[in-house]
C-alpha cells in the first residue's frame, strides 16, 4: 500500500517547536520589562523545557489509551491558548506561569507524533516519516525565534506571542481536518505495560541515553559557541550570533535523507553516520576563520538532527506496545540532556575555554554512538498482520 503523505506530520513537528524556544531573541528586552535580571528571563525558557520532561511520560501514556491523533489536535489548540494568555502577563512570574503550561502541553505534539508515525506508515517507510517531522521541528523551531523576534523589534513582545498563538492556531485547524486517523487496533490498545518493565528494555534505555547525548551536544555547542566568537578575533554583535541558527536550516534539508539511510542501512549506522558529520563539524569550529566556524556548526546541527531522527525512529520500531509512554520517557531523557549540556560545559569553558568545550562535546559524540553499538540491536522484522495493519490506507 501507499504510504500516506508526511506533510502533515512535518507540520506538527513545526506546531510542537515553533513556541519552545521563541522567546530567546525577547530576552534582553523582558529583562527590561519587568526589571529583572538575566536570569530570571532565562526561566521563560528553563522551566519549560523542564515541564516538557515532566509530562511527556503522562501524556504518552494518555494517548496509548484515547488516541494518538485525539491527543496531537487537542494539544495544538490548547497550545495555542496558552501561548495567546502568555501575551497578557503584566509580571514576570505570570509569563513563567504560561510557559509552564506551554511546556507541559508541547509533549502532546512532539512526544505523540513520533509514535503516532509507526502507527500509520509501513515499516520500511518510519524512518523518512521520522525525518520528515524532525525536518518540521527544526523548520519550527528556527521560525519561532525568526517571528518573535521580527514582530516584538517592530511591534512588542505581547505581539510576538500573539502572532505565534494565530500560527499555532492555524495548524492546529489544519491537523484537524488533514491528519489521517490511526488505525482502529491503536486506538484499543491500552497501556497494558508499565514505567518499569519499560526501563528494563535494554535498547529502550540506552536510545534514552542517545537521546541525552544528542540534546547535550546541540545545547552545548550552540550555546558555548556564542562565547567564543563574541571574543576576538572574531566580536561578532548580539545581531549576528543571534543569525547563526540559519544552519539549522541546513540540518532540516538534509534530515530526510538522513531517514533514508536509516530505512535502507539500518539504525546503527545512520546514527554513526549523523555522529561522524557532527564530529567533523565541531572539529572545524576550532578553525580561526569564521566562514569554517559557521560551516563546522551546520555540520554539527546536521548530525544532531540526523541522529535526534534516527533514535527517535528507533524506539518506535523495537517498542509494539505503550509507543506514547516510551517517546514520552525518551523525551524526558532528552530534554534533561539539554539542562546538562547548558550548564556542564561552563567548568570546560573557565578551564580551557572553547578548545575543551569542543573536548567535551567530541566525547559525548562519541559515547553517542558507543552507546549505540554496544545495545541498539537490529529492529524485528514485522509479522504479516503487523505489516498488514501498518499500511492500511489514510483514511480522512
């Protein structure tokens, strides 16, 4: 049978990250706002990113019994009332209140995708489906900086996350009318297992500690590298390190492919694949001319965002049952590898400054992909029911 088309799982990718991180370019000016400082700006992010790890376990385990497409639409149009009353704070611990809420209604969207796709696409076909929404949510995730940004430079930060709330809005509507329904079997199937038999699964565990690694590396790249080339020789302005995260666009052009590979070679070597341009990549950001340093770090976003791909597509196709619950603790681990990648690297950085940053993120690139070898065994082949039912035709 035909596989049904990926757009609309791109577009969710797009709707789960296009609000996560968008207030980073708003920062300087909330903390003028509400006469505060960094740090405390810095919670819009932090705490929703926390809230994100917090519920994306109970929200897989939710959409195991009601529904995985139930689950993504509802989501998407509370995601986009939360981001809507985020625009009426008038103090700064009201605007942390919503983000929270945003990041405990983000896993609905992100976390159930991911299993959804291996509910709907043939095997041979999940990994371009999970490179499909990995190119989404990166596509998102540089959108939301871009738009908030514009919008609050010419208009206000109350308007940024008015515009992002009508774009959510609007996807949220187009899900609800374009995502195809699960089959009838998914729907049934209730979360018969547990947390811990879950955390017993060998491969289960070690893609949670891939999916750590692979957040790590980005956060600490990207945020280290800031550092290091706002210092001589290269004192690039506030304007442009904020343009660096244009090469993630490179990584969601390339991610596809990278899904590709995963269908036709396998999931361990796709992940060595995405581990090695990584590494190469943070090699040549060592390099003192900038156009290598920007190259190096498309590099490394693109073997992040292959890798981020392939573990993900991974879980979902050694998991045949409580798929929402095991993304939802995949998605735990992840998330709590960023929090360590943003704050680990800093004793690298007063040690040895980038030259040990970039020390540190070739070792966790490397366990990556050690980790992956020693456990990730070759996904089963699915039984001809299994097959049968993966490829039942959308029904819309």
């Amino acid at each position: 049978m035909t596989p049904p088309p990926v757009w609309p799982v791109v577009l969710a990718g797009f709707t789960a990250f296009i609000n996560l991180y968008a207030p980073q370019p708003l920062l300087p000016s909330l903390t003028r706002v509400f006469h505060t400082t960094p740090f405390g700006v810095s919670l819009t992010i932090t705490l929703s990113t926390i809230a994100v790890a917090v519920a994306a376990p109970l929200v897989g385990q939710l959409a195991d019994r009601i529904g995985r497409r139930r689950v993504i639409i509802g989501s998407s149009m509370l995601l986009a009332v939360a981001t809507a009353l985020a625009a009426t704070s008038s103090t700064l611990p009201q605007l942390l209140a919503w983000r929270t809420l945003q990041g405990l209604l983000t896993p609905g969207v992100f976390a159930v995708t991911i299993a959804y796709i291996h509910d709907r696409w043939p095997v041979s076909h999940t990994g371009r489906a999970t490179g499909a929404y990995v190119s989404g949510t990166v596509t998102g995730g540089f959108s939301g900086r871009a738009v908030a940004g514009v919008v609050a430079s010419q208009v206000g930060w109350q308007a940024a996350f008015l515009t992002l709330a009508g774009m959510i809005a609007a996807a949220a509507a187009a899900l609800w009318v374009w995502l195809p329904p699960e089959p009838g079997r998914t729907r049934r199937a209730a979360a018969s297992g547990t947390v811990r038999r879950l955390l017993a699964h060998k491969s289960l565990m070690a893609t949670n500690a891939v999916g750590f690694c692979v957040l790590f590396t980005q956060v600490a790249s990207f945020t280290y590298v800031t550092f290091h080339l706002a210092e001589p020789p290269f004192s690039l302005s506030t304007i442009a390190l904020g343009w660096l995260f244009v090469v993630y666009l490179f990584g969601a052009a390339v991610t596809p492919i990278a899904g590709r590979w995963s269908d036709r070679f396998g999931h361990r070597a796709a992940l060595g694949g995405g581990v090695a341009v990584g590494v190469v990549g943070a090699l040549a950001t060592l390099a003192p001319w900038l156009p290598a340093v920007v190259l190096g770090l498309a590099f490394v976003a693109t073997g992040v965002f292959i890798a981020q791909a392939t573990a993900s597509s991974y879980i979902g196709a050694v998991t045949a049952e409580d798929r929402g619950l095991a993304v939802g603790l995949y998605s735990t681990f992840y998330y709590l590898g960023g929090s360590a990648g943003g704050a680990v690297p800093a004793a690298f950085w007063q040690v040895g400054g980038w030259p040990a940053t970039v020390l540190l993120v070739l070792a966790v690139q490397a366990s990556t992909f050690g980790i992956a070898w020693r456990f990730w065994r070759p996904a089963p082949a699915p039984t001809t029911s299994a097959a049968a039912t993966s490829a039942v035709p959308p029904r819309c």
